[in-house]
C-alpha cells in the first residue's frame, strides 16, 4: 500500500529554492534574447539563490537545538551533519558562479557560443560575431547543486541514486562547453560521461542487491536487516562494496579515479573549479553518511577495501601528480591524493571522522576554487598582442611572482594549504582527518600519508620555486600576460582570507565540526 | 519458476554490460553496456520485489528508467556533437588527452 508522505517543507527549503531558481533560471533563457542582459539576470538569480538558500539554511542551523529533523522518515533528514554539508557546497556554487561569470580583459569569456556547433565549423564563426553566449551554465550549476545537497541529505539508497544523476548530468554537460581547446572538452566530457554512468549502474546494481537482502533501500532498514541477520551476509557484502565503489568513483579514488584528471583539465576553468571542490564534498558527505549510519557493521569486511583504496589512492596521486606538465593535470592528481586523505579518516570508521571529513572537505575545497580562479588570470599572449586560452603549461609559470606578486602569492598561499603547511587551513584539516584515523587505530595508514603528504610538497614547491624564484626566460618576456577580472579577484580573496582565517583561528570552525558531528538514522 | 533464477540472470547481464563497457572501443556500444547494467540491476529490483511479495522494488525500477532516459539524453548529445568534430566515436582515436 502505498501511503501519503509526512513532509516537513521548511526542512527542505534550501533545496527548494536552488532547485527553483534552476527552474526560473531555464525560463530566463526561453524568455530574455539579449545575452547581456540574461546574463546579468541569471548571475543575480544563481547568487540570490545560493546566498538565500544559505542564510536559510544557517537559520536552520541556529535554530536547530538537538541534532536535526527527519524531513521524511526513512528518506530525508537534516540534521547538522546534513546542514553543514549543504552550507559548505552552497559558498562553493556562490563562488563557482562569480568565476563561470568572469570574462577576460577583452570581454571573451569561459564558456563556446555555441555548444551544439562542431569547433572549427562555419556555424561556431557565426556564432563567435554574433557574440553568443551559453548563459545555460547557470541553471545547470544551480541543479547541480541541487543534486549535491540532496545527495548529502538523503538517507536512502535510491534517492541518492537519482541525487547522484541530479548533480552528475549538469556536469557532463558543463565539461564539454569550454570555448577553446574544443574536441579536448568534447572528448573529455565524453570520457567522463562514459565513466560516471559506468560508476551509477554499479552503484545502482548494489542497492539493487542491498534491496534483495533487506527488503528495503533505506539507509536504517539495511542497517536492521545487517544486523538481524548476523550469519547470512551473502547478499550485503556484495551490495555494499558494489555501492561504496559507486561513492568512491565520485570521490575519485585510485583506481576509479581515471575520469578525473581528463573532465579536470578538459572542463571551462571555472567548471573545473567548481566540479573539483563540490564534487568531492558530495561525494564525501555521502559516504559518511552511508558508512556510518547503514554500513558500519560490515566494518570486518569492509575495511580491507577501503584501507587498499587509501593507500593506492595517495601513493598513486603523488607520485603521478610530481611528472605532471599541465598545471591543471597536476591539481587533478594532487585532488586524487587528497581523496586518499579523506579516506584515511574512515581507518577503524571513528567517529571522529564525522567532524574531521566536513572540516577537511571545506578547507580542500576553499583551496582548490582559489587555485583555479588564479589558473584562469594567467593567459597566453601571442606575438600581436592578442590575449589567448590560459597558461596551463607549468614553464609558462615561471617568473609570474615578478608579473603579479599578490596573485602569484594567493596561489603559493593555495598550495601550501594543500601540503598542509601550518598556519594555513590545509594544515588543521590533515591533523584532523589523521586525529580521526589514529582513534580508529588506523596509525599505519596515518604513516602512509605522512610519507604521501612530505612526497607531495615536493611538487607544491617547486610550482612556488618556479613562481618566485625563477626568472622568466629571455625570449618569454611577451609570452604570458596576467589578466584581470574583479569577479575572479573577488573569488580569489576571499578564498585567501578564509584559508588564512581557517588557519590561523580554526577554533570556531572547529567547533561547527564538532556540533556537526552527528547524524540521525531517519526513522 | 523460482524468482531467484531472474537474479541470477540480471547478475550476468550485468557482468555482460561491464565487459562491454571495459572491452569495446565504440562509444555507442560502450554506452550500451552501461544502459545493459542499468537494466540488470531493475531486473533484480523486480525479481528481488517478487520474491519479498511487495511492490516496492518495481517502483524503484520507474526511477531507475526515467534516470536512464535522462541519461541517453546527455550521453548522446555529447557523442553527436563529437562526432560531427571527429567523424568518428572510437575511443582509442581521441588522443588529446594524455598521461
């Protein structure tokens, strides 16, 4: 029998309202002709939307006494883990917005005319003098974002799978409108494509087998039946590790990880930016939520997998990462280790990983919009002076302290938050997520990123050495040009001041983490 | 006929589709693996729902279609528009993309 759902509508009012200026946001397009103006509408629409959505959802956050509501038993909570999570990938769209946003000097911006045109074709020069613009990105970023915050609230299988379609799909679309370097977008947004529906159907084959086992999807029942049934685990094991890949190809683990440095570097950079940070808080909020509200008495048998996957995760990341050329292509692989970072938190499944994982999640991701929004300020300059795509190639970078020293330092600031370095927010997040595993008793896996962090810093450094004490080559001098956008400064400052904050006086940060640090089972 | 019988044959459709999806250098038929698992994994919903005598696993198979549809939806616009780039959807020609 089917019964009428109890819903508790302000609950989900964050969701609701992302995901209804998504809605109006389409209707901007079929509405408004002139690009200018629809742009400028659609970039107010998607920042009232993501700041709204935010100043709800820290209302919810103050007002909340205990650990949350049940939105909808056995489906939807939110509780602080839930909100925490929410708030966290709102400032990333809010930031992600302002960079898709963003243009160059000469009014060029990220993103083709033209997606449906093939590069090179009469219709994409047709395209190019009429100025169009494909100001579609905006609604895709806003259901994106919609799907993320209900992937990181949704408290069973199913709905996660169709929240996992939600944010992946704008995505897939996303990665294939950069404006230059077009079949590389193409065919990256293809690659990705290809794996991210390979990743779903997997995930979507184990909740089918968790559904087999325990006769129901949501995340409490399986638990139950776990538990019910100690002896006849045939059809959980199976299922659950089926799911936890689907998570882990999301997250971007090794070896499910080969998606990520090709939709990384094929992607518009500020889709990058975005994708980067948000992707990988999802994926993250999920598989805590997963691990520790439905899967936690697998831990015998799941924690040989996950312990292999950190470790091949951080080795495979930093090493990789320290041939690299493309600075793009080397902050993929540096994101790839740092998912072997998050899973470390999981060693033992502590429950400190419940403060510690959100924590790091928001300091990587701060970081990682900082350090792209500074990629799409360095540009190619040609012999006539016009301005071209980005300098991705690392030689280009050298010398850029000397071109623009405070840019040049934002992105050291970002790098060294990567390594970890104190006094920056990187830092206080790898002491956490390492807090977290020695309490599970993972402190060999807790040796293993030390050593992978110490390795990583190597590449971090040299991208400073080659940025400050490099002089740039004779014949280069014309070669790379910085350009400017405030909107992209904008970004870039205020990931600045949050890192450095987050660093210096982590304390009320913190302790947010640790008031996050709970989970309701959804019934 | 024993309801079970259908699991077992969704779990080889499902090993079937991987195998395509991991082996075949055409984009189409890579992207037809993924729909092949897609639809295992509702053939077991279905069969699971069967045999626990309830419908809840055949409604989950509807959202598992309309997800899919919305799928080849994307899928396929990104492959036209490589295609009319590349006039071709091998996976091995795109070389773009390397290390």
């Amino acid at each position: 029998m089917f019964t009428a759902p109890d819903l508790s509508y302000m609950a989900f009012a964050p969701i609701i309202i992302v995901l209804l200026a998504g809605a109006i946001g389409v209707l901007v397009e079929a509405i408004v002709r002139d690009a200018a103006t629809r742009r400028a509408a659609q970039l107010t629409l998607t920042l009232v939307a993501t700041l709204g959505a935010l100043i709800v959802a820290a209302v919810q956050w103050a007002t909340t006494t205990e650990a949350g509501v049940v939105a909808q038993a056995g489906f939807f909570v939110m509780d602080k883990q839930a909100l925490a999570w929410q708030c966290m990938l709102l400032v990333f769209a809010a930031l992600g917005a302002l960079l898709f946003a963003a243009r160059t000097r000469a009014g060029e911006e990220a993103f083709t005319p033209l997606g449906s045109a093939a590069p090179g074709s009469p219709e994409e020069a047709e395209a190019l003098r009429r100025k169009l613009e494909v100001t579609e990105v905006f609604p895709l970023l806003l259901f994106a974002v919609g799907g993320m915050m209900t992937f990181a609230s949704t408290t069973d299988y199913l709905a996660l799978f169709v929240a996992l379609e939600v944010f992946s799909l704008p995505l897939y679309i996303m990665v294939a409108l950069a404006r230059r370097k077009r079949l590389l977008s193409e065919e990256g947004a293809l690659k990705y494509f290809l794996l991210g529906a390979f990743s779903s159907a997997i995930y979507l084959f184990g909740v089918a087998l968790l559904y087999g086992a325990a006769a129901t999807t949501s995340y409490a029942g399986v638990l139950g039946a776990i538990l019910a049934s100690p002896g006849d685990l045939a059809l959980f094991v199976p299922g659950a590790i089926l799911v936890l890949v689907g998570i882990l190809f999301k997250l971007g683990a090794v070896p499910f990880h080969t998606w990520s440095p090709d939709a990384y570097q094929a992607a518009p950079t500020p889709v990058t930016a975005f994708m980067a940070a948000a992707t990988k808080a999802a994926a993250a909020a999920a598989l805590v939520r997963i691990v520790f509200s439905s899967l936690y008495p697998l831990e015998w048998e799941l924690s040989w997998m996950i312990w292999t996957v950190a470790i091949v995760t951080m080795v495979v990341g930093t090493v990789v990462a320290l041939v690299q050329t493309d600075i793009k292509r080397m902050l993929a692989y540096s994101s790839v280790a740092h998912a072997g970072f998050i899973l470390v938190a999981f060693a033992g499944f502590s429950p400190e990983a419940l403060s510690a994982v959100p924590f790091y999640l928001l300091t990587y991701g701060l970081a990682t919009i900082g350090a792209f929004a500074v990629i799409t300020q360095v540009r190619e300059k040609a012999d006539d002076g016009t301005v071209g795509g980005e300098a991705t190639r690392l030689g280009q970078w050298a010398g850029l302290g000397r071109r623009d020293p405070l840019l040049a330092g934002a992105m050291a600031l970002f790098l060294l938050s990567f390594a970890g370095i104190p006094l920056t927010a990187g830092f206080i997040g790898k002491f956490q997520v390492f807090a977290a595993a020695i309490d599970g008793g993972g402190w060999p896996l807790v040796l293993v990123a030390v050593l992978a962090s110490a390795a990583a810093a190597f590449f971090y450094v040299r991208l400073i050495v080659l940025m400050f004490l490099t002089d740039v080559p004779e014949d280069q001098q014309e070669a790379v040009e910085v350009d400017y956008h405030p909107y992209t400064r904008v970004v870039v400052w205020i990931t600045v001041i949050a890192t450095v904050f987050l660093g210096v006086m982590p304390v009320w940060a913190l302790q947010a983490a640790s008031d996050a640090g709970v989970l309701l089972t959804g019934l | 006929m024993n309801p079970i019988a259908f699991v077992y044959l969704a779990t080889v459709l499902f090993g079937i589709g991987a195998a395509a999806v991991l082996l075949r250098r055409n984009a189409i038929i890579a992207f037809m693996g993924v729909e092949l698992m897609l639809n295992a994994a509702n053939l077991a919903l279905v069969a699971f729902s069967r045999i626990h005598g309830e419908i809840d696993g055949q409604v989950m198979a509807f959202f598992v279609m309309v997800v899919a549809a919305a799928e080849v939806v994307v899928g396929l616009a990104i492959i036209i528009a490589l295609f009319r780039a590349r006039q071709t959807i091998s996976l091995d020609e795109p070389a773009e993309l390397k290390g």
